[in-house]
C-alpha cells in the first residue's frame, strides 16, 4: 500500500474524512456566498484586472511513447483482425459479462445454472460465441476424423484399392491428367509455404517484440522517477509564485496614488468630466464674457475719459479760433471798397453769414467717469480666469491625496501578506511529499532490479517457445520437402516412352516421396489442428473479449460498474484509495485525464479530499485583509473653485457704477456737430462770393480769410470729430453694458456653483466606485495566483501521463506483440493443416504416374477377325501361364487372365470375365 499512501499524500493532504465532509460543506457555503456576491445583477461589475505572469511549471519530459506500428507484418495483422470479425461481428457484451460476473459474485455453482435467469445467460454467450463454437466443432472433428480417415485409407490401399495397386491403365488423357495434378500439388505447395512464411513470421515476431518489452519496462520506470523526483520541484514552485501576486499588489500599493488616480480620471473622463467640462466650459465662458466685459468697460470708460477732456479743451480752442476769423473777417468787410455799389451786395451776403462761424457742442457741462473707471481697475486687479485650471487641479492632486490618506493602510497589508506567505510555505512542508516521493523512487528502483532478474527466464522461456513453434512448423516443412522432391524427381525422371512397368528409378522416387508426404500429413495434421484449433479458440476471445475492449476503453466500462467489485462499494477506485467509494472516480475518468497529461490532482480527484482552492482562499485572501482593504478612503469634498474674494469681486464688478452715468446727456451732445456750419462748405461759398469781386486787395483779402478757416479746420474740427466718434461708441457700448452687468455676475456665480457641486458630489461618488474598483484589482492578483495554482494542479504538476503509458504498454505488450502474433501464428499453420487435404488427395493421384506400376495392360489387334484378345504381361513384358485372380471391379466378379496367343500386338489392360 505504499503507493497508494504516496498518491495520498502527494499533494498537501492529510486530514480526517470527518473533518474533510465538515471543511466540503463550509466550502459550498462560502462558494454559495462568493456566487451571492459575483452576482453582476446585484453589483457593478469589475474592470480588468492585469494579468500577471507566473511563470511556467517545470515540465516533466517523459520518455515512453506507448505507441506500437507493427510494420509489414501489420498487414497479417488487419487479416487475422478481418478473419475474427467475420466469425465475431457481434459487439462487446458489456452487460452480458456484468451480469455473469454479478450472478456468480459468490462463486459457480452447478445448480444455481439451473435457474431460468442464467439459462437465459447461458444462451446469450452461446450465441455470442456461436463463430468460435462452430469453428472449434469443425477442428474437432478435423482432429478426430482425420487419424480414423489416415488408418481407412491404409486399410484400403493394403488391399490393393484406393490406388494401392500397382498397376496403371493406360488412357488417352493421361498427360492431361497428370499435368493438372502437378499444376495443382505445385499451387497447394505453394500456400503452404506462404502458411509456413506467415506462421514463421509470427513466432520471430514474438521473439523480437519481446526483446523491446525490455525498452518499454525500461522508459515506463524512468518516467515514474522522472514523476516522482520533479512533483516536489512543482510543488515548490507553486508555493514560490505566491510572491509574485504579493510583489504585484505591493507594488500597486506603493503606487496607489497614480494609479488610483489614473483610475479616477479614466472614469471621470467617461462620466463626470464630460459634465464638468461642459459646467466649466459654461463657467468659463461667462467668466471670460464677464472680464472681457470687464476690459471693454474699462476701455470705454477710458475713451469716454480721454475723449471728453480732448473735446473740453479742443472746443474751446476752437471757439477762440472762430471768433478771432470772425473779428478779422468783419474788419475785412468793413473796408471802403466794399461800399461800391457793385460790390456791396456781395460783402452784405458774406456779413450775414458771419454769425455761422461758431461752436455747437457743448462738453463743459458734461459730468466724468473717473470714479466708474477707479472702481473697474480696481475689480480688474483680482484674476477671474483661472478658475477653470483650479478645477482640473483638484483633479491632478488626487494621486498625491489618495497616497497621503492611505499610507498607514499601505503599511499594514504588507506585514499581512509577508504573514500570509510564510503560512503557505509553512503548510507546503506539513507533509512529508519528499520523503514520501524518496521511499516511492526506492520501491520503484527495487522492483525494477526484480524485473531485470527475470529477463534471462523470460529469454529463456522465449527461446523454448520459439523452438517448440519451429518444430511444430518443420513438420509442415517436412511434408513440403517431400512434396516438393517428389514433384522435383518425378518431373525429371518422367518418360513419356516408357511404360508404366519399366518407368526410371527417379520417376519411381518421386512418387515414393509424394506417397512419403501423404503419410506425414496424415500423421501430423490432427495433431497441427489440434493445436490450432486450442490456439484459436484461446486467442481469438482473448482478442475479442480483452484485446479490443482495451483499445476502445470498453474494458474500463465493465471494471467500472457500480457495485460490481463488491456489493456495498459503488466505486471500488476510490473506495481502495480513499475508503470512500461514493465518490466519482473510475478508472476509465482516470485514464483519460493521464492520457491526456493532466495532473493526477484532478485524475484522482483529490479535491474531494482536500480542496486546495478552498484553502487559498482562506489563506491568500482573508477576512483581516478584506477588513484592511475597505478602509481605503479618498475624500474631494474639499475643493472649491472660487473663493469668496473672487465671489466679492464680481460683485463689485456689478456695482461698479457704469449704471449711474448720464447717458442722454453724451449722446445729445455727441449727435451735435462741432461746429454751427461745415466750415469747408463756408470756405467754398466765401471763395466763390470773392470771385464775383474786382481783382484786387478786397478779393485777395477774402481768400486768404478762406484759406485760414479750411486751416482751422484741418487742424482743429477734424481731430474734434475723431474724439466725438469715439466718444459717442464708448458711451453706446457702456451703456448696453450696464443693462445686463446684474445678470451676467448673477450667471458666472451660479454656473461655478453647479461646477463645484458637481466635483463634491458626482466625482467623490465616482472616486469611491474607484477606489473600490482598485481593491477588487488587488484581490484580482490573488484570485489569479489562486486560478492558476488549481490550473496548474490540473494540468502541469505531477502529470500521470505515465499511469497511462503503463496501461498502454501492458496493451501492447499482451495485445500487439503476443495476442496478434500468437493470432498469426494459427492463422498460418491453420491454412497449413487446411491445405494438407488437397494436398494429400493431388499427391496419392500424381504418384500413380510417376511410381513403376508391376503390371500393366497388353493388346492384341487381329487384323483378320477385328478381334482384340486382351493379355496380361508381367513387369518384363513375357506373357505368364494362365492364371486367374479374383478382384472386385464395379460390383463385378473379375478375373485377371495372362495366356500366350500367338502373333499380334499386345497391351496390358485388365479383362473382364
């Protein structure tokens, strides 16, 4: 029981049934919990976790390829499988065997056959090995007939029938006769050669195949130490890949602030930036609206300011200016010449036009904007504009935040996994799978010495049997050697001119040896077919009802029945292992998974005994650790985008008064002209009323007056009017400003208030999802470490592939190298004994024409009479005295006659009386 300890014992088991069932059901309680709690309907489902890399398991390299292809010999092999299923077409009769094996669990007894029900099962195998009956009844009565059929025939012969009488008659189709005979011995002969080759082939085979069983035995044993010495190595590096989720989720909680905070971002990037950008947007644009407001106001009020000092002092300038043209001009117009009475109409028209020259606006009485513009620099002094940056900001320090509010829990999981690692390795070395592994390579070590004592028996045995199968083939070859000399000698020594009585001494011998042949087939061909006929009736159920079921895993059905072992064991497997056979372990479950290479945790099941799942998740992720994980907390109630100084600001802004200028005022003022008249148009009518004057110094006089208003014009009413035009925009633009200023600082505040409800509400909502999300990333690593261990425990720690390479060596070594040849074997020296009857028959009929006969028939013909008087000569050709001998002819009395009638021809035949 040493194996099955170490198979128990394999995998980091040891406890109690009891405790095993108590721990199963805690097990489907907390799996019915986790199930409870994976519920995507009843919780946000998680992001994926990064993978991590554990590595790969080291690998077993097993040697043995339990694969057989028999080659040339392949093809008797599909013959005789073709032949087996011609006598048995029938399936396997799984259910039939089971109940035989149940009907007689307690032993066979006689009567108990008498009962209808194993009647009925009697019958049913009857039927089923109704093919080999009817084969093994022709053998027997092959073995039986033919020794009384071989002393008939000697019986016969002795007294002169069944061609033991030396004497011939000649025919006509004689050499037809004889060639179809020899055509056929020769064919005969032939197959019974290629019988002997087949046979012969089958017996070296077996030789040679068993001298690779020594290879098979050798790898199959190699590769369970090969299983023996690196399942700890797995083991051990299971335990080892702990560190790997632990290093990973130390390293995202040294990092816990970018990461965490690359979380938030990416989820507020999806949900709550989106809104917040829009609320900023909307915030900042009424915030830039408002301080480009804020500037135009400023620039208006500055142009108001500049522009109303430049028309103050401009105007009166100007009035100076026209009142000194218009003094000048007025002492022109005064002068005598104008007195003429052809000239006076002309200076009283330009006297009266004198009262134009003069100022329309009046900007004196206007009042200031200097205390309007104090109050807008002074609002203009706080920086409104990057408020939108602080709200971004709040954003970008959560990484640091996040890491300053979780340092002391950082600090606490890491001694908790440092306590969790040492209590894996601790339980890794609870068992004794080393030593256990040791003893198991010792045992294996032993008992291969003990197969390798064998292996000069198992030679020897081997080549007696390979001896004992010669012999039996060098009878058959025996009655081919003198088949074949015979045909040999007789096909030589044949003349046609000679007459039966005086054929060759080498005709002669080969006959004999035919007739030598005949006598050995009759002496050893019951004995071959009895031989064959035990062969197979062994073989071919051992093909049928072990060999095939094996290779189409049938067999594994049958063993695997409940309650076939023993009454009260549903399944005798782990009922044998593990003293619980309710458990679902058969041995056909348990061959496929090693056939397939996957670990013998899961070919036998063992999480039934002790689940290592279960166990990491106790132990990798607990309760303590859980608790430590919840306490992560990240807070943005804090953040605010603008304070109450800008929040005041805005409000001075609003009351800044822009409201209280006197609007109508400057605008009256400024749709004023600058002056009473176009002072170029005045120019122009003042120059065409000089021309209507004589030349002289009253012409020149008037124009150079002209000449000084379009220069008080340039110089002084144009610059006036630029002033005026900026003036009168400034005042519109302060005075449409100064409607919705209220309303616009009403806005900003409010926008900014919805922005930072939104941070404080909405992304603190989301920074918790994340950093819930963040925790479950990090027991992401541990379900990972724990995904992989059962995964690896399934597939890649102590693969069983050699369980099944030993099932399926001892299927080639019992099936393909023993089974199918032994099958062989008969099929060849059964053809043999089968081809021996026309062979005996076509050699007893070819002798006749190669043996010298004692008597032969003579002929007379009497050309005078037509009568033919039949004589008997002797072997010399003399003519005897007469004489009579009685024989039986057709039914018919007969005499054999010999006399002496003189002349003629003669020829032997035999004379009826």
């Amino acid at each position: 029981m040493l194996w099955t300890r170490w198979l128990v014992l394999l995998l980091w088991f040891g406890a109690t049934s009891a405790e095993q069932q108590q721990q199963q059901q805690e097990d489907e309680r907390d799996g019915h919990r986790a199930e409870v709690r994976s519920d995507p309907r009843r919780q946000r489902s998680s992001p994926p976790v990064e993978p991590l890399d554990f590595g790969f398991v080291p690998a077993a390299v097993y040697d043995t390829h339990a694969y057989y292809e028999p080659g040339t010999i392949g093809i008797l092999f599909h013959m005789v499988h073709a032949f087996l299923y011609a006598v048995q077409p029938n399936s396997f009769p799984k259910d039939l065997i089971v109940r035989v094996i149940q009907q007689n669990m307690g032993g066979i007894k006689i009567e108990e056959w008498r009962k209808p029900e194993n009647v009925l099962l009697l019958l049913q195998w009857i039927h089923y090995e109704s093919g080999f009956l009817i084969c093994a009844v022709f053998g027997i009565v092959f073995v039986v007939l033919t020794p009384i059929v071989a002393t008939c025939f000697c019986m016969c012969r002795c007294c002169d029938n069944c061609g033991g009488e030396m004497h011939q008659r000649q025919r006509k189709n004689a050499d037809c006769h004889r060639g179809f005979f020899t055509a056929s011995l020769i064919a005969t002969t032939i197959f019974i050669i290629l019988g002997v080759f087949v046979a012969y082939a089958a017996n070296h085979n077996v030789s040679t195949q068993i001298k690779s069983t020594r290879r098979l035995i050798n790898t199959n044993m190699r590769d369970l130490k090969t299983f023996a010495n690196n399942t700890p190595a797995q083991i051990e590096y299971l335990t080892a890949q702990y560190t790997t989720a632990k290093n990973k989720v130390l390293s995202d909680l040294d990092n816990i602030g970018p990461l965490l905070g690359a979380r938030i971002h990416s989820h507020l990037g999806k949900e709550v930036v989106p809104a917040l950008d829009a609320a900023l947007r909307m915030a900042g644009a009424k915030v830039e609206s408002a301080i480009k407001a804020m500037r135009e106001t400023k620039e208006a009020l500055e142009n108001v300011s500049s522009a109303l000092e430049i028309l103050q002092e401009g105007m009166g300038r100007l009035q100076a200016s026209l009142t000194g043209e218009r003094s000048s001009l007025s002492n022109t117009l005064s002068d005598p010449a104008c007195t003429n009475g052809a000239v006076s109409p002309t200076c009283n028209t330009i006297r009266s036009t004198l009262p134009q020259l003069g100022v329309n606006a009046d900007f004196s009485k206007l009042p200031d904007v200097n205390h309007a513009l104090t109050n807008i620099n002074t609002v203009l002094k706080v920086d409104l504009s990057n408020f939108v940056q602080k709200g971004y900001a709040s954003f970008n320090d959560t990484s640091a935040l996040v890491k300053e509010q979780t340092r002391n829990i950082v600090t606490g999981v890491k001694s908790m996994l440092d306590k969790i690692g040492s209590e894996i390795t601790a339980f890794s070395k609870m068992f004794p799978v080393e030593s256990s592994l040791a003893n198991f390579t010792i045992f294996l070590n032993d008992r291969h010495k003990v197969i390798e004592s064998f292996y000069p028996q198992i030679d020897q045995m081997d080549f007696y049997r390979w001896i004992a199968c010669v012999a039996v083939l060098c009878t058959v070859v025996l009655i081919l050697a003198f088949n074949v000399l015979g045909l040999l000698c007789g096909t030589c020594g044949y003349d046609r001119q000679a007459t039966p009585t005086t054929r060759g001494c080498l005709s002669n011998t080969g006959g004999n040896l035919l007739m030598a042949g005949v006598g050995f087939s009759f002496i050893f061909s019951w004995v071959l077919m009895g031989l064959v006929t035990t062969l197979f009736v062994v073989g071919g159920n051992v093909e049928k009802l072990i060999c095939e079921p094996l290779a189409n895993r049938q067999l594994f059905k049958i063993i695997d029945t409940p309650f076939l072992v023993h009454p009260e064991k549903r399944n005798f497997l782990p009922g044998m292992l593990f003293q619980n056979p309710n458990i679902e372990l058969t041995l056909g479950s348990m061959y496929r998974e090693c056939y397939e290479n996957n670990g013998l945790y899961h070919a036998l099941q063992l999480e039934n005994i002790f689940n290592i799942n279960s166990f990491l998740n106790r132990t990798v992720y607990n309760k303590d650790l859980a608790k430590v994980f919840e306490g992560v907390q990240v807070d943005l109630k804090d953040i605010m985008l603008l304070d109450q100084a800008g929040r005041d600001n805005l409000m001075n802004f609003a009351n800044a008064g822009v409201g209280e200028i006197d609007y109508p005022a400057y605008l009256a003022e400024v749709n004023k002209g600058v002056t009473v008249v176009d002072l170029l148009s005045f120019c122009s009518d003042l120059e065409d009323q000089a021309d209507q004057l004589p030349r002289g110094a009253l012409e020149n006089a008037l124009k150079g007056h002209a000449s000084s208003i379009r220069t008080i014009h340039r110089e002084q009413v144009v610059p006036l009017e630029q002033a005026m035009s900026t003036l009168s925009q400034s005042i519109k633009l302060l005075q449409r400003t100064s409607n919705d200023l209220p309303v616009k600082v009403t806005n900003i505040l409010s926008a900014i208030d919805a922005a930072e409800y939104l941070i404080t509400h909405n992304a603190s909502h989301v920074v918790k999802q994340e950093t819930k999300a963040f925790v479950q990333s990090l027991v992401g690593y541990f379900k990972q470490y724990t995904e992989w261990v059962k995964n690896s425990l399934t597939a890649e720690v102590a693969q069983c592939k050699p369980i099944s390479n030993m099932v399926d060596s001892m299927e080639i070594v019992a099936c393909s190298f023993i089974v199918d040849s032994v099958n062989t074997f008969w099929m060849g020296l059964g053809a043999c004994c089968l081809l021996l009857i026309p062979s005996i028959i076509f050699s007893v009929k070819l002798a006749k024409y190669y043996r010298r006969m004692d008597t032969e028939d003579v002929f007379e013909d009497r050309a005078k009479t037509g009568n033919r008087d039949e004589q008997v000569c002797d072997i010399s050709g003399n003519v005897p005295p007469l004489r009579y001998e009685l024989c039986s002819n057709s039914n018919s009395a007969c005499l054999h006659a010999a006399g002496l009638i003189g002349g003629g021809s003669f020829f032997c035949s035999r004379g009826k009386v």
